[in-house]
C-alpha cells in the first residue's frame, strides 16, 4: 500500500484533541507569548496586533523555509512557536475558508476572515542555497498556509482555542546545522524529537471547503504528461547524409542518430516526446509576512 503524500492533505504533528501549527515572531513577543502561554501579554504590551493578516502553517519545513531556520532570513522572524490548537475549533476556522487559487466568485464563501492556500510543500535539501534556504519543493505535493485576520486572528487570543504554546527555535537552529553539513536523517531527528507530521483526518465538508477531494485534486494537477517513448527508424545512405538530425513527425520532436549498418543501410534510434511535456509548476501566491513582522 502506498504512503506517499497526497496532491491536497494537511499534515500536522496532531492527536485526538489539538493541532500544531507554527509562526515565527521576534524575540520579544516570542518570549512574552510562551512565559503567559497566550498572546494576550503581547497583545496588551502593544506588541502583537490582530489588525492585519497573520499566518499559520503546519508544515514545520515549509516555516523553516518561510523564515530561514530563524537564522538566514528576517531578524523579526528568528524565533518560531509551535502553537496546539484545538482541533475542533480549528476545523471549523476552516469551515469559514476561503481559497486564494480560486476566482472571486468561487471563493466567496465565508466571511474573508480565513484565507488558504495550496502551495508546493517544502522538503529538506543540503544543496538548496539562497532563497530557498536548505529546502526544495515538492510540485506534487501542496501543504496547506492559512492566513487569519479580523474576528480569526483574535481568535488567537483566546487560551481557549490556542492551547499551548511551545518555543521550537533551538530544534529549527539544530535542523539547519546539521542541514548544512549534509546531515538530513540528523536534521530530522532534530526538527521532530518526538512525533513527525502525518495525515489529519479531515471532516467531508471541510474537504470540500479546501477542495481536498479527487475531482478538485485531478483539476488542479492538470492532464498527465505524455510518456517517453523510443523508436527505431530505418534510412539507407542515400536518404540522408552522415550525422544527427531532428525532424517534426506528426506533431512529435524525432531525434535520430545514424549509424550504418551491416548490410549497407542505416539505422537511427529515435526518442520522441510529445508536444507540451515540459511541467508547468503552479506558481505561489504570494506569501504574507506574519502580523510580527512590523514589530521591530
């Protein structure tokens, strides 16, 4: 039985009660937030706003990506908290949903105050430098980013809602140096000590609110690409002079080699693929900075 990732699931570090997403935050609503276990303490010290959007993502690569393992990217996103939410709750945040890939007709369920989005998840890569900070994307698989404003962010407040929250920053920091001296299983077992993300069940009509069904997964995956194929075609000296050539045949790119035969004639060996082949990877929406990232 195959356990590879499905196109849509959300994946999450979860049990029978809570969630766990993460967010990344300066140093001084970090520590506020964890010592009060609630960004009330912040929220009150004027540090933490639910006035803009905020986002929450329960890929732990994906946020490493998004702030750089806290250490390669934004100053004001060098700390991340693991955030537990209480599953109930959050699946009917999620209920509210709207969908940045769909049209505004379309997307025009709930009230706007929760935002997803489906993009390329994030996987672990010593060779990935630059922007990409030591995580590569998987196109065929999406992790889900949700962004909260209004009546969701200050859902945020609520102790009720946000159950625990944990500073993680050493175990991102641990990941990323063993990241960059090749050490993926280490940097794995820094990243999760304890239990690793896996599939969360996800009510039906939540499904269909995420578009997480099969109909809406093959749309979005689009048509498959046409297979390689490899052919033999025949040519004698007098058809065609020495060397490689390319030829369109029937909609279809032909390379053929030639190499004289035995008996005089040739024999080109040619790999054809079909028109349009090359994938098209869906491009991100664009990403919003987390409400603590205009507070210095």
């Amino acid at each position: 039985m195959s356990t590879a990732p499905k196109f849509r699931e959300i994946r999450a570090i979860h049990d029978s009660d809570t969630v766990r997403v993460y967010q990344a935050y300066n140093p001084a609503i970090a520590e506020a937030a964890v010592a009060a276990n609630s960004f009330r303490a912040p929220h009150r010290a004027g540090a933490w706003s639910d006035s803009r959007m905020t986002w929450i993502k329960p890929s732990a690569v994906w946020m490493a990506y998004r702030c750089g393992w806290t250490v390669l990217k934004d100053r004001n996103q060098s700390r991340v908290l693991a955030l537990d939410l209480d599953k109930e709750r959050f699946f009917e945040m999620l209920r509210k949903a709207r969908l940045a890939h769909k049209d505004s007709a379309m997307a025009a369920s709930g009230d706007g105050s929760v935002m997803v989005q489906w993009d390329p998840e994030r996987q672990m890569d010593p060779r990935a430098h630059g922007k990409d900070a030591l995580t590569r994307k998987m196109p065929d698989v999406r992790s889900i980013q949700i962004g909260l404003k209004g009546p969701a962010a200050a859902a945020l407040l609520d102790p009720a809602f946000v159950m625990r929250i944990s500073d993680v920053t050493e175990a991102f920091r641990s990941a990323a140096g063993h990241l960059q001296v090749g050490e993926v299983a280490d940097a794995e077992a820094a990243l999760w000590p304890g239990a690793k993300e896996r599939p969360v069940a996800v009510p039906a009509d939540v499904r269909r609110v995420l578009d997480m069904g099969e109909e809406e997964e093959a749309a979005a995956r689009g048509p498959p690409s046409p297979k390689v194929q490899l052919r033999c075609f025949s040519f004698t000296d007098e058809d065609f002079a020495n060397g490689n050539m390319l030829r369109w045949m029937s909609g279809t790119l032909v390379a053929m080699d030639y190499c004289p035969s035995e008996d005089g004639e040739s024999v080109g060996s040619g790999e054809e693929r079909g028109e349009g082949e090359e994938d098209d990877e869906e491009e991100v929406v664009g990403e919003e900075e987390d409400v603590a990232a205009a507070a210095a």
